[in-house]
C-alpha cells in the first residue's frame, strides 16, 4: 500500500468515518484520542458504542484509523491515521430468536445507523456486517446517505466457497460492495463473488488492534477489505474536501487496478482492486459532481421488481493487477469458466435483461484486497438462531507476539 509515503500527501485528517458495527473500544492504545461519541442499538446488550461485545468493529476502527500508538509505538496503523470514528453499535443478531429476527433487528437498527451517521457529519461509512434480507427502510437509509453527500461500503461476505448468498447492504443499489483479495491478487475463497461486487481490497493475513497482552489480532476477510475501501476514500477526501461523494467514489474507480483480462469488471473483484496511492498522485477527472458513478443506483430505480432468485455460475476469478510501473503483475493462466460465464452474460444482455443484470440482483447464490485481521471459521451454525457462531483467531505462530482471541467472521450475522 505503501502507506508512509500515502501519509506525506493525505492521513486523512478532517474526514469522520462512522464504524456500524460491534461496538469500538475507545481505550484500546491504538485508537486513542480516535474515537467519537457515537450511538448504541444495541439494546440487548450491556453497555454502550465504545463497548465492543466481539472485539470486531474495533479491529475495523484500527484498521481505518489505528496510530500504532501502542507499547510506544509498537501497534497497529490503520490507512489512515488522521481519520475520527463515529461507532455505531448494532444488535447481537445471534440473541435473535431465529434468522427472520435477525434480519429484521439488523435492517432496523442499520437504517437508524446510516441516518444517524450522516447526521453527525459521516462523510464515509463502514459497514462490515451483512445479513441475506434487506429492508425498504434500508433502500431508503441508503439513499439518504447519498444524497446528503455520504459513501457506504459494505463488505460481500465470506461464504464464496460455500453457500455464496447474497448479502445485505452490500447488494443495496448504492451501496459499494466491496471483496477480498490475497497476496497474489486474486479473490480470496471465502470472499463472495457476483454481480453485487463493485471493488476489491486485500483481506489476508492482516493485523489490527485488540485485547490481549501484545494489543494485536490476526483477521482476514471482507470486513476487512471493507474497511481499507473506506480508509482510502478518507484518504482522497481529505486531500480534495471540496469534492462530492461521486467525485471520490469516480476517482476511485479511475485508479483502480482493474482484471488483468482486459475486461472492465469481473464477479471476482468488481471492477478492481482499489489504490488509493495512485488516486492521491494522479486522480485523472473526479468528473460531474452530482452524477452516481456505479450503475445499479439508476438501474433500481428504473427497472421492474425482481425476478424469482437465479443461480450464479460464474465462480471463476481472473487476477487483478496493479497497473503502475512498480506493482505490475501478470497471470498466464486463462480461467476458461470465466469467459464461459461472460459469454452467458453477453446472451442474457442480448435476451433483454440487461436492466436486471446492471442492478445488484438478489441472487439466491451470488456474491466480494489490503492488509486486514484475520478471523479463522468458527464453530458450526447456531441451528436456533439461525447464524453462524463468531470464530476463534487461531493461534499465533511460533515465535510470534501476537494472540490468539476471539471476534466476528465478516457476516458472521
């Protein structure tokens, strides 16, 4: 990411990024002097937003926001220092009675979340949570948000390599979904593929703040992919406060190192993995500031209902490169399934579903690359319930100061 030489230009400074989630611990050393008073609803829960009942939002909080403050200097930096965060604290979903609950609980409280967080002068939002149901009172918090001049990102999910259902709000026209991506730059397995991703981030073998003696946590995912997408918008607006939320979110997409195929978006990645590096140095035109960059907003409000749930075949991933002189990569080999599924894709436009397909389609088996925390599969699901039980991080490696502990797996509701 090369991060230090981001910060001689932008840490983003100025810009408040509301963390809707678990709840963020204000007095962890790394996020000191970071945190906001923000809004709990989470009222099945004891406590308030800076008690963090699973370790998770706060590990997002570092992730975007850490100083690296802790034993002198020895913890955790997020992407961008000089950021605020708002916490928010959602329900703990896995209190629900069943999943209907759940979801009903989260759609609630996210909307509140959203409404409360551009309120307070968000101009970015995280959200690395998902549930499979949204809400007409989510559709609408969405928008909301965007045209008081707020960005959400969302993270797809980390079911790709097993029931890969689209997730809420990732999929919420307006909403950025964002994948995961590993070292070599191709989606990760767990991270959910479909036409709901918009943009990728790493998501592997990341390290944030936590409990614990040494104050660090391994984690991996899209929460936290997420969260290094809302870093690098605050890092850009920060540079350019003068700009709308389109603009940023446009400069976003000028700068990404997009698949390697040539094509302009994959299910994998989206249209690519984002840089903020490159959109701090050479952003190219923000472009009009009133005008949504991404499709699927226009395409919602324009198309019929959808259609019954269709299954996704396309699980192929093609890599992604870094399109600058000194992380160019290239891939020689050519994922057959791929170009199979978008020559079904070109066949469906031809057949008159394009508007269906530009939007982010509520896919029964559909699904989304920086530094993050590494959260391992947890326990099997809770059959009451109806979610997954939060996984343990594994242990440390030989030798290593970090801990094991425990937190959240990216929609872990």
């Amino acid at each position: 990411m090369k991060a230090e030489q981001m910060w001689q230009t932008s840490t983003g400074k100025g810009v408040t990024v509301a963390v809707i989630d678990t709840g963020v611990d204000a007095t962890n050393a790394d996020l000191k002097g970071q945190v906001l008073a923000g809004k709990d609803f989470a009222e099945n829960q004891p406590g308030d937003e800076h008690t963090d009942y699973e370790g998770h939002g706060t590990g997002m909080a570092g992730l975007i926001a850490g100083t690296g403050a802790w034993n002198g200097g020895q913890g955790a930096f997020g992407l961008a220092p000089g950021t605020k965060i708002l916490p928010i604290r959602l329900p703990k979903l896995d209190t629900a009675a069943n999943k209907a609950e759940g979801n009903r609980w989260f759609n609630e409280a996210t909307s509140k979340a959203i409404r409360y967080a551009v309120a307070e002068g968000a101009k970015v939002v995280n959200i690395s949570q998902a549930v499979t149901q949204e809400s007409q009172q989510l559709v609408e918090a969405v928008r909301y948000a965007l045209d008081r001049g707020s960005l959400i990102f969302a993270g797809v999910g980390n079911d790709g390599d097993s029931a890969n259902e689209v997730m809420y709000p990732a999929a919420t026209p307006g909403v950025v979904g964002v994948a995961a991506i590993g070292k070599d730059l191709h989606r990760t397995d767990e991270s959910q593929y479909g036409p709901q991703v918009d943009m990728a981030a790493p998501g592997e073998d990341m390290v944030a703040p936590c409990g614990g003696d040494s104050g660090l946590c391994r984690s991996h995912g899209t929460s936290d992919a997420t969260a290094l997408a809302s870093a690098s918008a605050a890092l850009i607006w920060s540079k350019h406060p003068t700009w709308t939320n389109n603009q940023v979110l446009r400069v976003m997409l000028n700068t990404i190192g997009g698949p390697t195929d040539g094509a302009k978006r994959n299910d994998s990645i989206g249209y690519g993995i984002v840089r903020p590096r490159v959109a701090l140095t050479n952003p190219g035109d923000p472009g009009p500031a009133d005008e949504y960059p991404l499709p699927d907003l226009a395409a919602a409000a324009s198309a019929p209902p959808s259609p019954d749930p269709s299954s996704v075949t396309d699980a192929a991933d093609a890599p992604a490169k870094d399109q600058s002189a000194e992380e160019s990569s290239s891939d020689s080999n050519t994922d057959h399934s791929l170009w199979i599924a978008v020559g079904a894709l070109a066949l469906a436009l031809l057949c008159g579903t394009a508007v269906v397909l530009a939007r982010k389609r509520r896919v029964a088996n559909a699904a989304p690359p920086f530094p993050t925390l590494t959260y391992s599969p947890g326990q099997p699901p809770n059959p009451t319930a109806g979610f997954p039980n939060a996984p343990h991080y594994p242990p440390p490696a030989s030798g290593s100061n970090i801990p094991p502990g425990r937190g959240p797996d990216d929609a872990a509701v």
